[in-house]
C-alpha cells in the first residue's frame, strides 16, 4: 500500500510565492521543482535530473527551460530534456516527470496521481481567499510529524480548550457534544457541534466586538486527504439565522487548511481564514493574523512533540492509544484514507 493517496489534488504552495525562481518542495515523498513560466502558468517538474539526479531547483531557469547546474542538460515545461551539452541528439529516456498544476483563489495544487485521473472540478472550492465579500489571511507552516496527527488534530477540536486556552478556547467547545456525519460516496466527513450561550474566546471578542453569551457554531467539512473547511458561525445568544437565509448580526468566518504530506515524518498545513465583517480594517486583519499564527504554533509544537512519542513507541513494544466519544469524526477520516490509500 502506498504511504499516501495517489489520485489527488494537494496544496503545494501560494500562488504569491511561485515566481520566476526555481522552488523545490516535496509533495508525497516526491521531489518536485516549481515555477512560473513566461506565459503566467505554474509548471511543475520532478526534481532530479534524468543524468545524475542532481535537483533542477538548483539550477537556473532560463525562458522557459531548466538548465541543471550540475552538467547542464535543459528541460522545457513538459520535462522534456531539450538538450545535452557535448553532443547533438538527446537520448530519448532523457525526461523528468511533469505534474497537473492548476491554480484557484490563490493556492496552487498539484496532481501527483495518474495525469489521466486529474480532474480540475475535484479541486475543492476556496473562492473566499479572493472573494470581495470576504477578507482573507494565510501562509504555511511546516511541521515535523506523520500527516495523520495534523488530521486528528484538525478533526477534533476540543482540543481548542485546552491547548488553545485564552486564544480560541472556551470550557464549552470541550463540554459540547458533536455530531459526526460520513458521507463514503462523497468522500467527506463532517463535524459538527453547537454552542449556546457560551463565553465569547478572545479571538472572536476583538475581532466581532460581540461579547459573552455567545451560540458558537462549528461545522466541519473534511474531504480527506488534503481538505480541510471549517464553517464558524458567532452570534449574541439566541439569535438564529432568518428563514430565507439571512444571517446579520452574526459573524462568519471560513477556516481552511490544505494538508500536504511531505515525507513519513513531515507535513505542510496551509492555512487561511476568511471573515465577512470589518473587511476594510485593517486592526482586526492584523490581530486575526498574529492570533492564528500563535494557535497554528501551538498546533505546531504540540504535533512535533506528539510524533516523536508515537515514532519513539513505534520502535518500543509500543502504547495503544485509546479512542473516546470525541474521535468519531479523526476516526471515521482515518478509515477513508486507508480506503484511498489502498485503492491507489
Ligand atoms: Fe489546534
């Protein structure tokens, strides 16, 4: 079984950050070179000269060729070697490998299956990182752990109340009961759970201006592997959404995460949150985004120190963890990423 999901669109940088150098990035193991060529578009090569395996990212891009700094040989953007210096044929077997890249809402995402299975509607839709009703942040972090522990951590948000104490943790997210929802077909799992009346956390207190009691709704849509949405609803105690949709008065934040395994021991989390209120202040987006970056490390810190335990028992007789209520959701999104897993 392959150690990640093959047939699958995965996060691979920000569109802001691809440009006219060569980057190198790892996406399920996989060395990967990317860059924009002089059209515009992103194009992605592996990352080993045919020759010698030295990585393209070290070479230079000139036009619209890749020129390896090791012995020269150039490759255009479908990774085909174009030529080798000292003599006038290329041999045929001279190519790199080269991904379905496409862009959307300022993400960049690779295909790094079966070209033939790319399919562009599969990308999920991040239309709130360049809608103009909504206002949006981001960046990535890269963490060293397995992906499945971002994937539990992601899926189970209780642990907002005690990992993230006095930033986005209240004593109800933890007191809450959830409701999990799997849809196979779909390949989505959804979390859900609803707050009345609670505390209002200090990452909604500043940014809202509401204040305690507040109903806090969270509801998750995971599309294993690589996505990631969580819908938070803030709103004064008791007041629901209008029949026809309308929901003033309330606040209403997207909060996206794109995971990408890098390596058995490493994972990108790429991250954004997008509010429809206080769109042109410019106060809330830079308390919003100093606050997400402390929850994110904390995230961080705490799966670092997690995945050297679970390697440390992996080599030892080994501890077996224990599931409770809370789980349901991390592990209903474990079962379908073995499904995945196996399937490719
Ligand atoms: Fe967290």
């Amino acid at each position: 079984m392959h150690p990640y999901p093959q047939d699958q669109w995965y996060v691979v940088a920000w569109s802001r950050d691809v440009g006219r150098g060569l980057s190198a990035r790892t996406v399920c193991g996989e060395p990967v070179v990317l860059f924009r060529a002089t059209d515009g578009r992103v194009v992605a090569l592996g990352d080993r000269c045919a020759h010698r395996r030295y990585p393209l990212s070290l070479g230079s891009l000139v036009g619209d060729v890749v020129q390896c700094g090791y012995h020269g040989l150039t490759y255009d953007c479908s990774g085909t070697c174009v030529s080798v210096p000292g003599q006038s044929r290329v041999p045929s077997a001279a190519r790199v490998r080269s991904y379905p890249v496409l862009e959307s809402s300022g993400w960049v995402w690779l295909f790094v299956g079966d070209p033939e299975n790319a399919d562009a509607r599969d990308v999920p839709d991040t239309h709130w990182l360049d809608d103009p009703g909504w206002a949006a942040i981001g960046d990535v972090a890269r963490i060293a752990c397995r992906y499945s522990l971002l994937v539990d951590n992601l899926l189970d948000l209780s642990h907002e109340t005690y990992l993230h104490a006095g930033y986005i943790g209240t004593p109800e997210v933890a007191s809450t009961p959830i409701t999990t929802e799997v849809d196979e077909p779909g390949g989505v799992v959804r979390v859900s759970r609803r707050m009345r009346g609670a505390q209002i956390p200090e990452f909604y207190a500043r940014s809202t201006g509401l204040s305690t009691p507040i109903d806090r709704w969270q509801d998750i849509e995971y599309r294993p592997l690589g996505f990631y949405r969580l819908d938070s609803r803030v709103a004064p105690a008791g007041q629901e959404p209008l029949p026809g949709g309308s929901d003033d008065g309330a606040a209403h934040m997207k909060i996206l995460y794109a995971i990408t395994p890098e390596t058995e021991g490493s994972t990108l989390d790429f991250w954004a949150v997008a509010r429809d209120f206080a769109l042109g202040d410019e106060e809330v987006t830079g308390f919003l985004d100093a606050m997400q970056r402390t929850i994110v490390q904390q995230d961080v810190d705490a799966l670092e120190v997690l995945e050297l335990v679970v390697a440390a028992e992996e080599r030892g007789p080994g501890v077996r963890e224990l599931s409770v209520r809370i789980d349901s959701g991390a592990l209903a999104a474990r079962r379908m990423i073995e499904k995945q897993r196996a399937g490719s």
